[in-house]
C-alpha cells in the first residue's frame, strides 16, 4: 500500500466545551453526526470525546491533502468503533467521492485524550504504488 497522506491534530478539550456550551446543538449538529453525537453524550464526559472526534476530522483532513471545504465536509467523515474498540472512519458524500477519484482505500486513525488535551492522527493508504 502507498501513503496518500498522514495528519495529526492537538484540540483543547476546554475549547470544544465552550463551543458546545456556547452554540449547543447548532455546533454539534454542524460538525457531528447523529451516532457520534449519540456516542459522545452517553460518556461521562462528553467533551472529551467530541474533542478527540473533532482532532480526528482535522488530522484526516490534513491526510487527504484537502483542509475541511468543498472536497471533504465535517459530515462527510464520521468517526465510529469496532467491536474490539479501535476508532475507524466511515466516509460518505464528498468525502467518499474524494477517496475513490485519488485511490484511498483506507484511512488508519488514531484517538488520545487526557483531561485538557485530546489527539489524533491519520494515515491515508492507497493502492499498491509507492508514494514519490
């Protein structure tokens, strides 16, 4: 497998908490789906895991090369679990789009959190090809 891309993001979990406590539902129904924002709420702390979702978005983003726009929308990612618990992202609309045009078939993630401080990073891979 070739490396499209590799990102990594840092969020201050105090930051997204103030965002929600500020915009409340108008912010998380922007940046977060339905199941994640089933997920994050049903946590003792929410906001850390909105946060680790939303460095997730960055860091996937920065992987495919694109920023957050036209090419790969916050809904168009959506952070899930496997039964084993590892993170792993599942793409639809632009997003999915994108992928597919430039041969991504994979996106590695990986989610951190402390107190103050959630991270994640992400490694697009592609097909067989060496990356120049």
């Amino acid at each position: 497998m070739r490396i499209h891309g590799i990102g990594i993001d840092v969020v201050e979990v105090e930051r997204i908490g103030s965002s929600m406590a500020e915009f409340g539902e108008r912010f998380a129904v922007k940046i977060f789906t339905e199941r994640e924002r089933a997920y994050c709420d049903a946590q003792k702390r929410p906001e850390i895991h909105y946060a680790a979702r939303f460095a997730a978005k960055e860091a996937i983003a920065k992987a495919f090369g694109t920023g957050i726009g036209k090419e790969l929308g916050w809904l168009d990612m959506e952070i899930t679990r496997k039964d084993s618990g590892e993170p792993s992202l599942l793409l639809s609309g632009a997003g999915k789009a994108y992928a597919e045009a430039n041969g991504i078939a994979e996106v590695k993630i990986s989610l951190s959190h402390a107190h103050h401080y959630a991270a994640a990073n992400a490694v697009a891979l592609g097909g067989d090809q060496v990356s120049k």
